[in-house]
C-alpha cells in the first residue's frame, strides 16, 4: 500500500479535478468556489474514505458537487454526462501515460533509478485502469450511472434515476459480496489489453 500511495493519490485526485474542471468549462462554477479545481489532494480527501481504503482496500474520494442547471449550451442530463465521462476517462489517459513512460523505461530496466521508476509506474498504471473500470459500473452513485442516464431517452434517465435511493446499497452488498469484482475487472482487463496495443 505505501509503495501504491503516491500512484492513489494521482489517481483520486486527477480523477475528481476532471469532473470538476468540465463541469466550470461547461459553465458552473460550483466546483471552483468549493476549492476543488486543484492538484493538491487536500480538497479532494475524504479521509473516512481514505483510511478504509487501506484497512479494506476499498474507499473513495470527496465527490466534486455540481449544479447541472448552471450548464450552458448543453441540456443538464447531457452536462452531467460529460462530467461524469471526464473522471473515468482521465484515468484512462493516466494509464495510457504510464504505459508510455513504461515502454521508454524498457531499455533501461537493468539499472537501479529505472527499476526504481517502474516500481511506481506499474501501480499507477493498474490503479487508474481499476478506479476507471469500477466508476463506469452504471448504478449510482457511480459515474457509468449519469453516463447511460445520458446516452438514454428521458424516460429511460428517469428509471437510472430512481435507482439512486437504493444504489449505495446495491453498490455495498456488490463489493461485500464480490460480484462487483466480476463486472469491473474485465472491463479494466479490456482496457488495459486495448491500451497496451496502442503503445506497444
């Protein structure tokens, strides 16, 4: 867990700066008021969420808070769409990044300074890819929820919606379970087998 610290830390905070700062480009500033269009973790630590993740490798950040009537150009189904795509989607480019800077390090992997390097690549790479994948599982409060609730007809949204009383309790007995384990890691396996033949 300290070797993965600083590759969680990228990963939560990058991931919740994403969603922020689409969400003040298409016009609501909430999340820049809130302290949250930032790179220091700090704002973006929630630290129950924190801890239980290294007691039970399972937690969460603050989520970024925004008002989707605050959109301009695009309707607030459409806005919170994009905003949730920006998280998932920056951990996808994080992986990506690292799966570079991995490849470059190849011919140097017999030295100390690189061995040392790709330590810290390789959690970075498989963090980002897990945070990214269990994030698009479409059940609120995650973010796969607002984005079907967008690529749906209203009434469909509506259904999406009505899930978020019941969704952090189907989400808890998913992951006490295991069965969550059986909807993401084959998507992050996907994901990571899709961006490996991109770089190599």
């Amino acid at each position: 867990m300290l070797i993965a610290l600083p590759a969680i830390m990228i990963a939560l905070t990058f991931h919740e700066y994403a969603h922020g700062k689409v969400a003040d480009l298409l016009g609501d500033s909430t999340p820049y008021y809130q302290g949250r269009l930032t790179l220091n973790p700090l704002p973006h630590i929630d630290w129950i969420g924190f801890f239980m993740l290294f007691l039970f490798h399972f937690g969460w950040a603050k989520p970024v808070q925004v008002n989707p009537y605050n959109f301009k150009n695009v309707s607030p189904k459409q806005g919170m769409m994009l905003v949730s795509l920006a998280g998932p989607g920056m951990n996808i480019l994080l992986a990506f990044l690292g799966m570079l800077a991995y490849k470059y390090l190849l011919p140097f992997q017999e030295q100390e300074w690189a061995i040392m390097t790709i330590n810290l690549i390789h959690p970075l790479i498989y963090i980002n890819l897990i945070l990214a994948a269990f994030n698009l599982i479409p059940l609120p409060p995650l973010d796969g929820s607002k984005i079907v609730a967008g690529l749906l007809p209203d009434s469909g949204a509506e259904i999406v919606y009505s899930l978020e009383p019941y969704g952090p309790l189907i989400l808890l007995l998913l992951i006490i379970t295991g069965a969550a384990a059986y909807i993401f890691l084959p998507l992050a396996s996907f994901l990571n087998t899709l961006l490996y033949a991109i770089v190599f």
